[in-house]
C-alpha cells in the first residue's frame, strides 16, 4: 500500500493537490512575511502601514515569492540573530566531603565512644580544582558587553566564561542577579559586540512563528523553530513574578538563559524552562516576556539590584460565586482580601473586599497583571486606581512604595507558637465574602492540641482572646505571645451566625 493511500484526507484530495496547496500556502505565508519586514525585502514604510490594503487574489499568487524566498526570509532572521546569542560555561570549585571509617557512623559505636573518638579517623576536606558544572545560553543586549540570561545557570558560579559566535572566549562579571523572575546581568570586556534588537513582547499573539537560539545540550548556535503556544502563563510555579510567554520551539537542556525572535529577528523572549517528564523537549517551554527582561536588566544595570513597586495588599483572582457576591460585571480585576496596616494601599484608603479594574490607566485582567504593573512602578510614584466598592466605581491616588527586603515580616498569616492553649492554631485575614472586617479566620488547627479537643474549626472567626479584641493577624500574634504554658484561654469566636465562648484548656 503506497503511503497516500494509508491517510484520510478531506474531500478526498489527492497528493498532487494537497502539494499545490501547499505551495499556494507557502507562498501567501510568504507575502504576509514580506509585508511585515519592509527592512529585508525593500518595502516602503508607506506599504507597510497601508491599512486600505486588500488581501492578495488568489489569481496573483503566481507572482508571489516562491517557497525559496520564503525560506531565505527564516535564513536571514536566523542569520541576523544568532550572532547575538552566546554559550555560557559555569565553573566551580567543589570539596571532597569528610571521610570516615564505616562503623564509626554505627549509632551503637558512637553511644560507647562518643561522637569525637570518630573524628579523629575522619580524613579532612581536600580542595578539588576548578570544575566545569553546567552551560547555558545568553543574549547579548548591549555592544560594550551586558549579557543576559538565567539566574539559575550562574547563581552557584564561582567563574563564568563566555563563549561567543566567532569562538572568542571571555571571563564575565556578574552585574546582578534577581531570583524572582529568574533573571541575571552578567559583563564581557568587550566592544562592538552584535547586540540583538528588543522587540515587544505585549504585541505577541498566539499563533505566532518564532525561532529559539541557544546551545541545547553545549551544541552552540543551535535554531528551532514554532510558534506562541499561549501568552501570560502564570501560576506555574517556578518564580514568583510569572508571565511566561510558552512556545512549542524545541527548548532543551542548555537552552536556558537563550533568544526567543520574531520574524523580524527582534528578542521577545529569554528561554527560561521547560515542561518535561524525559528531561527532553516535549513541545511545551517557557519563555520570559523580553518587556519584563528589559526592565529587569534596568534596574539591575542601575542599583545592582531590582528595586519593585510595594502596593501593600492581599489580593486573589475573582471567582463566578465571588462576582454575585460583590456586585461585580464581571471576574476580571483583582479582589483585596487583606490591606497591610500603615501601607500604601492602607493610606490611600484601599479596603478589604474593594476590587482593583484600573492601575495607572490600564486594565486590569487579573491578580498577575496587577502584580506585574505594581511591581514595575517606580516607588514614591503616584498613580490613579480604580476600584468597584459595593457595586460603585471609584478612583484613588496611591503613592507606591518600595517592596520591603523582609516579606515574611509581613506575611498575612500567623501561628500561635509557644505552649500554650492556642499552639498549632493558624489563622489568616477573613475572607471579603464573610463580609467582617473584624477578627482572623482559623485556616487550620493541629490535631490532638488542646484548641482542637475543645472544638475550634477552620473557618472559625476568632474576635477576641482573654476579652481583648483580635482585629487581625497582628493582634493575634501579640496576643497569644503573651499566653504562659499553664494559662486557660477565653475565646470569643463567631461561627455562621451565632457567636460563642469557649474556655481550652493548656
């Protein structure tokens, strides 16, 4: 059976016509990409804005670029951005560890000799040369030598080495590092150096064709090609700040830190990581949005660092029950859950269960959108939101903070810690839907503690210890601090409607 005959094609086209419509396909590909880069094929900047412009008949397709041109346009675009992109070698130095004698581990020796009988057998640390511990990929961003990539290919590095296309080898400096978006700024001394073009990524489309660059596995200057699979992916769970751009161009160990192009070879994207359980590619990786790189690189080329925009609230995506539940249009926006005391959003009069639309003029969509425009505010900015309170729009002028070094200081969650009647309670801010601005929400309760053998619950809203009023975590935190091991614990804690006392016992 000859292999046309073992497919199922629509309309029952034959392999001749489905080669013809190919080439038709090919060709009108290749007249869109010709239209869209005047810079390669000498079109007028009037031609391409030309928005009268009518789709090409199916009569003229005979004088369009054939499918050569069109693979030409990707040799050019590959041509023009690989230059740009560089192999990074990590090395480090590494120890031998500590050595002993086997039956010195043996819980039953060390009962009888004791823990410094066996070190004296233990051979000390010996020093191990530098060694090469992985490779990665980076995009040449400036001609004087600013490079950047992943901050997991040289977070651990004790030397970086730079290798570019013209095989010119380089030592690089770390300029800076930012853990949260997985971001580094590493610097060759070096001049005119083929810096790639920033392109915006706000303006990719699913659907769209890039090209990765990158050194899969030490292989330099290796090019895949696909498309945007999907835009601002969130909740992955690889950084914190996440609005990953995710493509189906084969990105492979090595990759990380490379090029993501359009068509026009402008950088939209770093290669950060991939979806795989082989450890190879599966068609599904990740991508850092170029508008994200680019000011990340700022700041790091400024202060070192990354400095972020500090709203200072709780906030969480709205939901179809939450929508009823707040008068809402819609599930777009951000809901507030929490507002931190004596922060911005605190100041500017910002409540608990108000929902953001706008942030400085734009939309809204979700908690990451919010999270991203915050973040990228410089502080002591001031910029307009709008929020829906009660079914009713209104504008507030916020000034921004900047993000405090130590968040967990303020994290909106506690614990009782200690011994005492109230150990291994959490609790975090009541949910907006309860509709109390009073009180925390128990979240979890250990089993078998003395809070859970007198009956308290999650969702349990505590109002008050020993007759002093809890209006949020804080207060809960100060309060059960105080508690002694011995202490018995009044609470005041309402449950659905009713409100009840409960005495625990240490």
């Amino acid at each position: 059976m000859k292999l046309h005959e073992k497919l199922s094609f629509p309309h029952q086209w034959t392999p001749p016509r489905i080669l013809v419509v190919s080439l038709i396909a090919c060709a009108v590909v290749a007249t869109s990409f010709a239209v869209g880069h005047s810079g390669m094929f000498g079109m007028t900047h009037d031609a391409m804005t030309d928005t009268s412009a009518k789709a090409v008949p199916v009569s003229l397709l005979s004088t369009s670029p054939t499918i050569d041109s069109v693979n030409q346009a990707l040799v050019e675009v590959a041509k023009r951005a690989r230059p740009s992109v560089v192999n990074i070698s990590v090395l480090s130095k590494a120890t031998l560890p500590q050595q002993s004698i086997p039956f010195f581990d043996d819980p039953f020796f060390r009962r009888f000799f004791g823990d410094e009988f066996g070190r004296r057998f233990q051979q000390p640390e010996q020093p191990e040369g530098p060694r090469e511990q992985g490779t990665g990929s980076g995009v040449i961003v400036s001609s004087d030598g600013y490079i950047i990539t992943n901050n997991h290919v040289v977070e651990h590095a004790d030397r970086v080495r730079v290798l570019l296309s013209d095989k010119r080898k380089f030592d690089a400096d770390v300029i800076g590092t930012d853990p949260k978006t997985d971001l580094a700024l590493i610097k060759i001394d070096a001049d005119d150096l083929p810096a790639i073009r920033w392109g915006d990524s706000s303006q990719l489309h699913v659907g769209e064709m890039v090209m990765a660059i990158g050194s899969p596995f030490g292989l330099n200057q290796t090019v895949t090609m696909g498309i945007i699979s999907a835009v601002g992916r969130a909740n992955v769970g690889i950084v914190d700040y996440e609005d990953f751009i995710q493509t189906d161009a084969a990105i492979n160990p090595g990759n990380s830190g490379g090029a993501l192009v359009n068509l026009k070879g402008e950088l939209v994207g770093i290669n950060t990581a991939i979806f795989s359980q082989s450890g190879g590619n599966m068609g599904i990786g990740f991508a850092i949005p170029s508008n994200m790189a680019k000011s990340i690189q700022r700041s790091l080329l400024k202060h070192g660092k990354v400095i972020r925009g500090w709203l200072g609230v709780s906030i969480q995506d709205l939901t179809p029950d939450l929508k009823e539940q707040f008068d809402a249009k819609d599930t777009s926006g951000a809901l507030v859950s929490d507002v931190v005391k004596d922060g911005p959003a605190k100041r500017a009069g910002i409540k608990r269960g108000d929902i953001i639309t706008r942030y400085d003029g734009k939309p809204v969509e979700n908690t990451v959108r919010l999270r991203e425009f915050v973040a990228e505010t410089v502080p002591d900015s001031t910029v307009e939101i709008e929020i829906l309170r009660d079914g009713r729009t209104r504008k507030l002028r916020v000034t921004i903070g900047e993000m405090p070094k130590n968040m967990a200081s303020l994290s909106q969650t506690g614990e009782a810690e200690g011994n005492n009647a109230l150990a291994g309670v959490r609790v975090e801010p009541v949910p907006p839907e309860k509709g109390s601005e009073e009180g925390v929400s128990v979240k979890s309760v250990q089993p078998g503690s003395p809070a859970d053998l007198a009956g308290i619950q999650p969702g349990d809203i505590i109002l008050e210890i020993n007759r002093h009023s809890v209006e949020n975590v804080d207060d809960f935190r100060r309060l059960t601090q105080k508690l002694e091991p011995d202490d018995r614990v009044l609470v005041l804690l309402q449950r659905g409607r009713s409100t009840i006392f409960l005495s625990i016992a240490p």
